[in-house]
C-alpha cells in the first residue's frame, strides 16, 4: 500500500510510489511538478509519506531496515 498526504494549507500533495520516488502534485493545477530523480531515488517502494504541520517539510519512507527516512524542506 503506498500512502498519499496533503500540504497543511491543502495547495501540494505528495504521494509514495512504487518506483522509488515521490510524486509532488499541484493540488489547484491537479498536474505533477517536475522532481529531479537524483534528489530521491529508492531501490523499491516508498510506502509511506506524511507532511509536518508545523514545518513546511515533509518526509518519506520506504519499508525495512535498510531504508532511510528522508524528510525534505519544501519551501522556506
């Protein structure tokens, strides 16, 4: 199962995959923005996404030891 999550203000939504990388939508356009594949690249699925409420950041996880949880500053 791979988890999706709006921004706090509900403009961007992010989403795992099950090609390794998130997805970033435009939630007023409803079209994905552009990531650099470099910047997040998993070996396998990120099944989990979720967005600080207080920080504008959010972070990503993967399932099993050998994956990170990367969290990412997405506007300051």
């Amino acid at each position: 199962m791979v988890k999706s999550c709006l921004s706090p203000d509900g403009a961007w939504l992010v989403s795992g995959s099950e090609t390794g990388q998130p997805y970033v939508w435009d939630a007023d356009l409803e079209q994905p923005q552009n990531t650099k594949k470099y910047e997040c690249n998993f070996m396998d699925v990120i099944s989990d996404v979720d967005w600080n409420t207080r920080y504008n950041m959010f972070a990503v996880a993967g399932f099993g030891q050998e994956f990170p949880i990367l969290c990412y500053v997405f506007a300051r």
